[in-house]
C-alpha cells in the first residue's frame, strides 16, 4: 500500500499568511434545499479559502447541517452551483466528496469502536477492494505517522472503545488527513470537550490551517469563533445573513458578540400566534434543586402554574429534554423536591407520573410519541387502560366512543379509528400524540417541539390547540429549538444551559435576551 | 361514528394475519382432504380425537408461547423446562412421597419460578430472550440430567393420575382435551380481549414506545415468561400422564415445534401481530400432518420435509404482504419523514 502523502507535508516556501492562499477551494452559489414544505435552505451562497477557519453560525434550525450535508454529499441540493477546487462538480455523493478530499467530522465520531486505531485509520486509507490484504506493521506504521502529524498521542494500539471523545475525534482527523482532506468540516466539535481539551484541538485547527487546509467549523460558543476563525458566515432561516471577516486588518476584532447574536436572531417575532387569554391560576408543580446525575441535569428550581404556557428554550444539549424525562419519570430524579399542587411527591415511572396527571409528548414522535403500527383508536387510550378498562377486559364500544370523540376534537385527518397511525401525516401523528394525553385529563402537559417537522398548516392548528389548553386551565410546559414559537406562544421563558435553568424571562421578552442567555452571554440591551 | 363499509375495509388492514389465518386454514382443509384418501382410517371421529390427544403438551407450549412472540420475545427454554418439571414430579411423588396431587401443584410452582428466572434476566439484566433462554435450555435440560443422574426413570405413577393422559371422559373424549382447549380460550381472551394483550402488542410494536405510553413494560414482561414457565409444567404433566414415565430428556426440541406452530399461525417473530387462533391452527397442521403421513404409510422424514415447506411458504406470503403495506403506509408518511429528517441544525 503506497500512500500519496505529498501533499501534506507543509510548504516550507509559503508563509502561511491568508493572502498568499487567497483561491477559493469551495465556492457554492444559490443554493435551494427543501424538505417537503420545509425550505431549508434559500438561496445559500459559501466560499472557503484554503488555509482559513470558516466559522458557520445559525440557531437551532438556521440550515447549518443542511449545509454541512449537502457539502459532505449526503444531501442533493434542489438548486445552485457547488465548485470545488475551481472546478464545478454536478453530482456529489459521499464517495465523490471523499474522493475530492471534502472530511467531516461529526459530534459522534463514526470509527469501529472493536478495532484498534491502527485498524480504523488502516480502513479509511486502503483502496475499498473487495479482498484486501492487510499488513499489520505497515499499518500501523502508517497509523503513527499521521497521528505524530496531528501532535496526537495516541497508541495505535488501543481498542477505540477506550478513548476519550477528543481521543477519537483526533483520529477522526487523522483518517481525514490520511485520506488527502483538502477541505475538513467540524461539527460542533467541542461540544463535550473540556477547557483543556479544546486548547489540543484549536492547536490542531491551527496547525490544518498552516498547512492549507480549508477549514468550515460549527459551534455554539461565540468566544471560540473569536478564538479561531477568520471569517464568519451567519445563516438564518436558512439564508446566509453574510459573510463578516472576523478580524481586521490591524488583527483587532471586527464584530462583537453582542451583533452576531443580532444577527442570527434578527427577526420580528411573528403575530401568527394566539393571545393569551385571561390570568394565570395556582402553581401546579415546583421543582427545587431537582437533578438527575443520569440525565445530566442538576439543581433546577421551577414553578408552572394553571393556565401558563411556561416555554423551556436553550440549545440542543441544554438539558430540556433531559429535564422533561425526570419531570415525567423516565430517569427519576435523585436529588432535589418535586411539590405537586403543594404536595410533596416522588415521581419514579411515567406510570407514577401519569397518576399525579402530569403528561408528556416526547421529541421523537415516531419512536416514542405514537405506535406507528397500532390503530389510531388504540394509540389514543393506551395511557388511560386503568380508567378506561377499569376490569382489565377491552371494551371495544367505550373505547371507540372515546376515539371518535377525540379524533373530532383535535380534528385528526385519518380512514378511520382503525387507521394505523403510520398511515396519517406528520402533523396528524402528533394530533395523535397529543390527544393520547388529552385523554388523561392531564394538569400538566410538557411538550416536547411539538411542531418539530409537521406542515406549516398543522402547526397553527396545534398552536391554537395549546393555546386553547392553556385557557381551560391546562399547565404547558413547551420545548422547542424555534425561537419564534418559544417568544410567540409562552406566557413565560425558562431558560436552559448546561444542565439547569439559568434564568426565567417574563413573556414578551426579546430573541436576543433569551439567545445572549441560552449562550450564557450578559444580554445586550438592545434587543431585537 | 364511521359507515360499517369503511370499518371492514380499515378493520381488515389493521390485522394482517388474517391473511395468514386464512392461508393456513387452507392448508389445513387440503392436506386433510388428500389424507383422508391416502390414509387408512384417517377421517374418523376417533382418529380426530387421537390426533387432539397427542397435540395438547405442544398446543398448551405454542399457545402460552404466543403472548411471549408478541411481546417481541422468545422462550427457547420451554422443552427443557418441560423436562425438568417432569422429573420434579417423579422426583417429588416417588422419593419425597407426595401424593400426586401436592406433587402436581409444586411443579406448577417450580415451572413458575423457573419462567421467573427467565423474566428476571430478561427485565432487569436487560438481556435479550433469545440468549437468556437459550442458556435456561441448556441450564434446565441439566438441572433435569442432574437429578436423574442421566438414567433414573421415574415409572408406576397412580391409575388417578395417568387418568389424565390416558383416559377418556365418558369413554370418548381424551381425559386432557378439557384441559388443552382452557388454557387456549384463557389465554386467547388474554390476548384478545384484555388490556394486558393491548399492551403487550404495543410491547412488541414498541418497547420505547409503550414505555414512553407509560405501560409497565417490565412487570408485563414478567407476566408473559412466568404465564410460559406454569404451561411447561403443565405440559410435563400431561405427558407424564401419557407416557407414564418421566425420564430427563422429556420433551426435547419441544420448544422448537412450538415456535413453528406459533410462526406457522401468523404471528410475527418481530413482535406486535399474531393470534392464538392461528396458532392453534399452526398446531393443528403439524399434528395432522404426522398423523396423515403415518396413517398413508409415508415416511416419517417427509414430515420434517413438509413442514420446512409450509413454515417458508407461510413466512415468504407475510413477507410479501409486509412490503405491500409498507409501500402503502410509506406514501402516506412520505411527506412527515422526509420533514423531519431535517435535522434542527446545532
């Protein structure tokens, strides 16, 4: 196995600087992405230098990965030009990005975690022949050789199960050099890093880009964008908001925090949504000091009283669904205090949960919020047999009347109560989800993005629906990454970070303050 | 309240193995018609009851082992379960001196606790049935050989109790038939008609899912291996009764036949769909086909041959029928996986 490593070894001739490297590497124009009636990209114009640390910025839904994925192949863009190295290229599949030297690093590094990092690295850079031979000493020769570049040390001897996650997404970049990466992209890759961890990875950044590598970086935390790169791209709403050098000629930064935030949120919040109506009643449930070390939550203090939409907003990984799973017994709590309507309960299975009447409709609706292959009916009182079925014996006549009922209600779009759920709509299926805990009669209902791929359409209905439950005296807490939905529909914002709420907005709050929160920036004042 | 033409249409969809219920019926109807020329003495009453005889150890494992399937789970241990509780009896009437019936109820026990074994290492450990079972096959399959020392056979049970394999109420109907077609109507009214059936099928659609639905998955799980372990003793007993001895390898490969009848019948090894009906018919053509083959002077090895053909055959039509419906469903979920394959980029 002979490896064409020519490339790699760094120029000695050529400063490094920006400027002497100028020529595009990636150039992509106008570039149109939907899904379904989601148009997740609009119009996305990207360029990348070699030797430069493009930073990609965007909320929760902005059209980062969509991009990301159309760059790494996985994805066929609707529209636009896509030219790498100054050549245009019409069809990209993952082969073909690989084979143009395109890498991507994801969060969840994607190596063997049973072979040894000689094997994995071995794996990616052997031609894929049906039969090939493998020669241990070389490979792992070879192994060395690029893990020294990177400055990793790491055996290529240990299993990969037993790195650290910096550990294997260092070999991650290993196996993209190894295979002649021109172009590495890096999603969110300090996401579960520590401080000192990501010192040894902005080094490694540092040096790609020595060595002209064109670098796209991800990530949530603004101060490591003025850290490392050197121009920022925002996008929003999946169109590019721009493309801002981060530093000036006088190596001063060029942008502030406080504007990049501005930009990514910069929109009126829509007056799509439904008023509140009337005042909010008693606390239903406080929380005090409640954590779940399992979950990765801790000493969370929040009260949601009768009749409020109480919105939960962070970033993915905040912790939101994970405090919804202890709230609704998945992963019972282990510290901290749970008072239901002044009472002091322990909440140890969703069974538990159920009885207390708190309901919660999961993230993932395919997997958890409905049966795809049960009937419509059957969905819907699955989480009230006990009451419906007080002997235990089916009754078919009181469960249909309770279906119809229901089905009317909520207006859910299907052949019949007999219908396979997997057979209705996205929006459908969550009208579904929804009415399975409707049936409760819940006093708390935690909603978990509840419009997260359902149809423009849908989504109003099951806003007006919430906002309708709200009124009748229903408790909502509601999760969502749409920020527009979170400010539009809450009566108040809890904000999360890290695990815990940092801080509860009053409605009517800004996208910037709870943005500069979620980020865990001081707010800027301005607001939006 | 939906018009009676679309509740038909919706209703037949929503349960696929009818389809296989119906396929196997036929099978039935025609390897009964073909036996009743080629076998001597096949299309008698009293060949029917002969064949409802020797079906009942099997039919009580297939039926009980319907629920298990359901829940997306398997009870490979139920052959050597029957052996063991077998030799428990002998063990307990002869050297411990029970009377019969004492020593009857203490193997029910023993058949409990060792389908409780089984639901403790599959609930708590969270391990999969098919390897917890397949280990409790071989570990009761030696526990049996154990306390037989691999030769003890535990022979001259009571006229009272050997009534129950050997004998005939008012003359005709085989003494354990009664026995056999409860626990089938028990066990089919458990699956059918309570909500402990819902939520096992939901069990096997979806353990996330009815977890998430608040279904005690754990303690339903439970319910299904320990239901499991009680019908094996019951079936050791039964075929203690008919054989009149009780010896280690009692009931080997049992569970395999049981499983076949079960898949036979419709139900899906993946869990969610399936009926006791069908696998009471799934054991019904077994049965029927031994018995024909013997009775037309056929070979035994023919049965083994013809079996194979009916399970494949059975399996190759759900599958196709899964695809057709799947192809189906997936139109109309086009638009919502597609929408949320978007991730929310972060």
């Amino acid at each position: 196995m002979k490896l064409n490593t020519a490339h790699l070894i760094p120029d000695a001739g050529v400063s490094g600087s920006v400027a002497s490297r100028a020529e595009s590497v990636l150039r992509l124009t106008g570039l149109t992405k939907s899904f379904g009636a989601v148009r997740a990209l609009r119009g996305v114009s990207f360029d990348l230098k070699a030797g430069e640390v493009h930073a990609l910025l965007g909320e929760n839904g902005a059209g980062k990965s969509t991009l990301i994925k159309v760059i790494a192949g996985a994805h066929a863009p609707d529209a636009g030009t896509l030219e790498v190295f100054g050549h245009p290229v019409d069809r990209l599949d993952p082969a073909t990005a690989h084979r143009l030297g395109i890498a991507c690093i994801y969060q969840q590094p994607a190596l063997f975690p049973d072979l040894t990092v000689a094997e994995n690295i071995g794996l990616r850079l052997e031609p894929a022949t049906a039969v090939r031979w493998i020669d241990p000493v070389q490979q792992k020769s070879c192994a060395v050789e690029w893990l020294r570049r990177i400055g990793a040390e790491i055996s290529p001897d240990s299993e990969v199960r037993e790195l650290s996650m910096p550990e294997q997404q260092l070999v991650e970049i290993a196996c993209a050099l190894g295979a002649g990466a021109r172009i590495v992209i890096m999603d969110e890759p300090t996401s579960s890093l520590t401080q000192r961890e990501v010192e040894r990875l902005f080094a490694v950044v540092r040096d790609l880009r020595r060595q002209g590598v064109g670098i796209i970086y991800i990530s949530h935390r603004l101060e490591e964008i003025f850290a490392l790169a050197d121009r920022v791209t925002v996008l929003r709403d999946g169109e590019s908001v721009g493309t801002f050098p981060v530093r000036d000629s006088r190596n001063q930064p060029a942008l502030t925090e406080a504007e990049l935030i501005r930009w990514m949120v910069g929109r009126e919040v829509s007056q799509l949504y439904p008023p509140a109506t009337g005042a909010p009643g008693d606390i239903v449930l406080s929380v005090s000091g409640l954590g779940c070390a399992a979950a990765g939550v801790h000493s969370v203090d929040l009260q949601v009283r009768s009749g409020e939409i109480l919105g939960l907003a962070g970033l993915v990984g905040a912790g939101r669904t994970e405090l919804a799973r202890v709230l609704f017994g998945l992963t019972p709590a282990d510290s901290g205090e749970i008072r239901w309507r002044g009472r002091v309960v322990r909440i140890r299975s969703p069974r538990e949960a159920i009885a207390q009447g708190i309901a919660y409709v999961p993230e993932d609706r395919r997997r958890h919020g409905v049966i795809l292959e049960m009937p419509v009916a059957h969905n819907l009182t699955l989480a009230v047999h006990r009451t419906l079925f007080p002997g235990g014996w089916l009754l078919p006549k009181a469960e249909g009347v309770l279906a119809g009922e229901w089905i009317g209600r909520l207006g859910i779009k299907t052949d019949g109560p007999q219908a396979p759920v997997g057979s209705l709509s996205g929006g459908n299926q969550q009208k579904v989800a929804l009415g399975r805990w409707l049936v409760t009669k819940p006093g708390l209902l935690i909603l978990d993005e509840p419009t997260q791929g359902v149809d423009v359409g849908a989504k109003g209905e099951i806003h007006q629906i919430i906002r309708g439950l709200a009124a009748d005296g229903l408790a909502v807490v509601l999760i969502s990454s749409d920020l527009p939905e979170v400010l539009g529909m809450s009566d108040r914002i809890a904000v999360m970070r890290g695990g815990t709420v940092v801080t509860v907005l009053p409605g009517g709050s800004t996208a910037s303050a709870v943005m500069a929160a979620a980020l865990g920036q001081p707010p800027d004042g301005t607001g939006v | 309240m939906n018009p009676p033409a679309l509740q038909i249409r919706t209703g037949s969809r929503s349960r696929p193995w009818l389809r296989s219920e119906l396929l196997l019926l036929g099978v039935l109807i025609v390897e009964s018609l073909v036996f009743a020329r080629t076998g001597t003495h096949f299309a008698t009453v009293g060949n029917a009851l002969e064949i409802l005889r020797l079906s009942v150890e099997i039919g009580l494992l297939a039926v009980v082992m319907t629920p298990v399937i359901l829940t997306g789970g398997i009870d490979l241990s139920v052959g050597s379960l029957l052996g063991l509780c077998a030799v428990c009896f002998g063990k307990l009437w002869r050297d411990g001196g029970l009377a019969w019936p004492v020593a009857a109820l203490a193997t029910l026990g023993i058949g409990g606790m060792a389908g409780g074994l089984n639901a403790v290492l599959i609930t708590r450990l969270r391990l999969p049935p098919l390897i917890v079972t397949l280990g409790s096959l071989s570990l009761f399959r030696g526990l049996a050989e154990a306390i037989t020392r691999g030769v003890d056979n535990f022979t001259g049970f009571p006229p009272s109790f050997l009534m129950w394999g050997q004998g005939y109420f008012g003359g005709v109907i085989p003494a354990q038939a009664p026995l056999g077609i409860a626990v089938m109507i028990g066990v089919g009214l458990l699956v059918h008609a309570t909500s402990l059936g819902r939520s096992l099928r939901a069990i096997g659609f979806s353990p996330e899912g009815a977890r998430y639905a608040g279904v005690p998955v754990g303690r339903q799980i439970t319910v299904v291996y320990l239901l499991s372990g009680v019908a094996a003793a019951l079936a050791a007993l039964v075929y203690v009764a008919r054989v009149g001895q009780a010896k280690a390898d009692a009931g080997t490969g049992y569970e395999l036949l049981a499983i076949t009848a079960v898949v036979l019948g419709g139900t899906s090894i993946f869990g969610g769909t399936g009926s006791v009906f069908g696998t009471v018919l799934g054991v019904a053509t077994l049965a029927v086909l031994r018995n024909g083959l013997q009775l037309s002077d056929q070979p035994g090895e023919l049965a083994g041959i013809l079996t194979g053909v009916f399970l494949l055959t059975v399996l190759a039509g759900e599958m196709a029928f899964k695809k057709y419906s799947a192809r189906r469903v997936a139109s109309g979920m086009l638009q919502t996986s597609t929408a949320s394959s978007k991730p929310a980029s972060s």
